[in-house]
C-alpha cells in the first residue's frame, strides 16, 4: 500500500488561517504587522520567492515593502540598510533574501538584524536560544515547517528514531536540534548524516521519521527507507529533462515514486514542505508583533 500524503498546502493553509486571526487582534489593537523584504540583485528564483512572500502578505494582512538592491551593492551599504530598517517601527521583521552576491558575507547581513525582528532565525542570538531550548527566539521557517508538518500529521515523535540528512546552518543543524529538545513535539533520539556519514543506508533504515537535506536529487531510494518510515522531503533541485520547456524540471531530495511504495507517510514535492517555510515566516512575523506590542 502505498504511503499516505503528508499535505503541506493544506496545513499550510490552516496555519495561514489561524495567523490571519492574531493579524486581525493586532490591528484591533491599532498596530499593523510589518515585514521587509530585502533583496540584492535580479536572481530570477529570489525574485519569484519574495513575490510569493509578498503576495501572502497581502493576502493576510501584513505591511510589507521591498527593498532592492543592485547586484553590485557593497557589503557597507546593505548593512546600512538593515540599520535604516532596524530603527524603522513600522517592520516587526526583516527577511534578506538569499542567495547574496559573492562581495557580501551572509554571517555579517544576518548577524546584523536586530534578533527581534530575524524572522528567519539565523542571528546567533535566535540560533543559540533555539539551542539552549528556549522559544523566545525565532527558528528558522524550514525546520520549524517541517516540525509542525510532523505535529500535525498525528506523528510520534517522542522517543521516535529521526535521520536528518544534511548538516546545513537553514535545515540539517537547526532540524537536528528542534527535534531532541525535551519538549512537547519533540524529544526523539536524532541522528545527523552527511556527505562523510558512514553506512548511511544503515543509518536511514532504522528510523522511523527521514528528514531528507541534502541537496542530491533523488538521493534517499527505497531501500534505505524501513517499511512504514514517515519521509519529509526537503530537497529542491534542478535536473536536466528534454522533454520539459526549459530542459529541466524540479525534484527533490527523496526518489519519490519508490519511495511511496515502502513509507508510511511522506511528503509530496512541490506541495509538501516549501508552503510550510511561507507559513512559518508570517507566524514568526505576527509572533514578533506581539511582542513588540508587549
């Protein structure tokens, strides 16, 4: 039998739903929720993830506004920037779209977004409280959709047995620490496995829960999967394909096909994680509103 759709869209969409209702008690309230974007260059796949971002916004209620830069931008005048937006109330967060161009260091721009309004997560600030446990920080949005799919979904994860593949700072490290907190949600027993892991097909056949982060298209097959596993894919990645438009298409980190025959509950992709990040990011930012209103 093959494995049941973990259905990313539609709790996305609840998400959305109950985040819409707190914009709404803010406004109530006479204050506004607001988020920047800000964006350096004209990467056509930045371009079309800050639209969407944009668009959910609009759609519940946000303030939000775009700053562009050209891709020629000193690393001097972007940090100026988010200093500019730092000390702007109007935005209770402040999201820079990567990737940025090779003249600009990531760790600088993020470390330099007042903690209270990285509504993505990565200042050290928000990435040592995720550590220490503490949830006055922001998580960054993957993971934590990724947690909240798993919640919602009716999965064990308590005492559960999780692979996370991918040592990343924006999924592989932070997924690894959400879930071995000893908290609700989570408290399961995480092994992280990387491009010099050993015996990884060992590894990934004794978990019940593969959070698949690596990059590698298709890499996670069936037979590294123990039959009735839950499967989140996390994987975006371009493959060449002559029968598409573009001579590509998108796939992602799990061999799906074959995979569905042998888990218990996976994750489509596209429409499993990627609505998730989206969700969480408006959550963090009405999140960050209420505190600033508090």
């Amino acid at each position: 039998m093959a494995a049941t759709l973990i259905d990313g869209r539609a709790i996305a969409a609840q998400l959305l739903e109950e985040t819409r209702a707190r914009a709404n008690a803010l406004k109530a309230r006479g204050l506004t929720p607001g988020l920047a974007f800000v964006r350096v260059g004209e990467d056509p796949a930045s371009r079309v993830y800050v639209g969407r971002k944009e668009k959910c916004c609009a759609e519940l209620g946000i303030f939000s506004e775009t700053q562009v830069l050209p891709e020629n931008t000193s690393e001097k005048d972007l940090l100026a920037l988010l200093a500019r937006l730092n000390a702007d109330a109007r935005f209770h967060g402040i999201l820079v779209q990567a990737p940025l161009p090779k003249q600009i260091r990531e760790a600088i721009v993020f470390s330099t977004v007042l903690p209270a309004k990285d509504v993505d997560g990565f200042h050290p600030v928000n990435v040592g409280k995720l550590m220490l446990g503490d949830t006055t920080g922001f998580a960054p949005c993957t993971p934590a959709g990724v947690r909240e799919l798993l919640i919602r979904s009716d999965v064990k994860i308590d005492g559960a047995e999780v692979v996370v593949l991918g040592r990343g700072n924006i999924v592989g490290k932070p997924m690894t620490a959400m879930l071995c907190q000893k908290a609700k949600g989570a408290n399961a027993t995480v092994t992280l496995c990387h491009s010099a892991t050993r015996d990884i097909k060992a590894h990934c056949r004794r978990a019940d829960i593969i959070v698949a982060a690596m990059g590698v298209p298709e890499f996670l097959k069936a037979d590294m999967v123990k039959p009735g596993a839950v499967v989140m894919d996390v994987g975006v990645n371009r493959v060449p394909d002559p029968t598409s438009k573009t001579g590509t298409r998108l796939v992602g980190d799990v061999a799906f096909a074959e995979v569905q025959a042998i888990a218990g509950k996976i994750t489509p992709n596209p429409g499993g994680v990627g609505p998730m990040t989206i969700a969480m990011l408006m959550q963090n930012t009405i999140r960050a509103a209420e505190q600033a209103a508090s």
